[in-house]
C-alpha cells in the first residue's frame, strides 16, 4: 500500500498540519489525510480505531471504495497508518468520501478540517430499530484541535460542540437532516502540564467552545459536495 506525499507546504504553520496520502487498494486510487502531531496530546473520539479518551499521537482519515466490505476495518486503519510511517497510538477514521476535498477552517487558535459524503443522510431520532453487526464507513468525519489542555468532561463537552455545529451547518446548508448514520468525530487538546489546570469548559458559549463550534461550523459547510 505505498503512500506519495505533495511537495512540502510553504506559508503559516498550521496546527492540523496535514498529510496528503495517496494508495491503489482493488484497482482504486484512494486518498488519506495523517495528522502527526507527535506527543503531548489528548483525544477524545467515537473512530473505529483508537475511539476512546486517551493519548494519541496521530490521526487518519482514510478513504475506502464505496460498498467497503471488509469486517476488521480497525486492522485495516492500523495498517494504512504503519505502511505511512504513524508510529504509537492514534486514531482511525474512514469514509467512502473524497478525503482530498475536505474542508478546512479555523478560529482564535482552534483548528478544523472536515471531510463529508452525504448520499446517505437523515435525522438521529426515527421510528425504527437500529440494524445490528458492523456499520458502513462514516460519511462525515471532524477532526478537531484546540491548543490548550481541557479536563476529561471537557473534552467530552468538546464533542457535543462539536456535533451541534456539525448539525447547525448541515440546517444552514438547506439539508433536512442532522447528518448520516455513521458519522465520526475527534477532538484533539494539549495535555496538561504538571501543575497546570485544564479547562474544565468546552461548551458552545466557553471561550475555547465557542471558538471549536465557528470552526468546525464553517469547515462542514466548505466540505460540503454541491448538491443538484
């Protein structure tokens, strides 16, 4: 699974300093987005591979061929994360979307980049029961950063904000739907210092909320596909 990377970036550094991967899987050119913050940082994700609260050194949005059929998609992310050189503990996500059209925006010192595929779209609460066994890959993933440390609620506080601007975009876009059934988030913060104190507030109308929700806000509506 070899991966090219673009030649190296010129201008500002940027927090969600990006990775550009490319891969022929089933005769299909595939892209992938790497995040390779390095140590010194927390995450809080729903993702196939690393979900959880804990420390994590990198982040990988894959995209997969539509009607992706394999059952071990965490062994899967592992491997496309090795074979780009990710070493120690990160995160996995993936999507049948065009990762390399991602959407991207930032506010006050807090980062966003979103990537999102919408064909299969609807509301959270429907009359049906649930289908059972293993979901399809997530057609919305956020990947989100703030540069300072935040308490464990907090970062969990940071992925509601996360969701409601996810939906709150979604609304504004003129889309009847508050996203798609296997949507995925991670957020990202530093973490704390000995001695330091973390945020203990991430909610939309906290400082550092109110920042991650106007980030992620605009980065899902650029990441948008036009609809016909």
């Amino acid at each position: 699974m070899p991966a090219l990377l673009p030649p190296p970036r010129t201008g500002p550094a940027r927090l969600l300093d990006l990775e550009h991967l490319i891969r022929v899987e089933d005769g299909q050119r595939l892209h992938a987005l790497l995040w390779r913050p390095g140590p010194g940082w927390r995450m809080a994700s729903s993702a196939v591979l690393g979900g959880g609260l804990a420390e994590r050194a990198w982040v990988l949005n894959a995209q997969v061929a539509h009607g992706y059929r394999r059952t071990d998609p965490d062994r899967h992310l592992a491997g496309l994360a090795r074979a780009a050189g990710a070493r120690g503990p990160g995160v996995g996500l993936m999507t049948a979307a065009d990762v390399s059209a991602h959407g991207r925006a930032g506010d006050g010192g807090v980062e966003a980049v979103v990537t999102a595929g919408i064909s299969v779209r609807g509301w959270a609460a429907v009359p049906e029961e649930g289908a059972t066994g293993a979901a399809p890959p997530g057609t919305i993933n956020i990947v989100a950063a703030l540069p300072v440390a935040l308490s464990d609620a907090a970062l969990v506080n940071a992925v509601m904000t996360a969701t409601e601007a996810k939906v709150q975009a979604l609304l504004d876009a003129g889309l009847d739907c508050s996203g798609t059934p296997t949507d995925a988030v991670c957020v990202a913060a530093r973490t704390p210092r000995d001695g330091a104190d973390a945020h203990a507030f991430a909610g939309p109308r906290s400082a550092w909320g109110a920042r991650l929700a106007r980030a992620v806000h605009r980065a899902v509506g650029a990441s948008l596909p036009a609809l016909s």
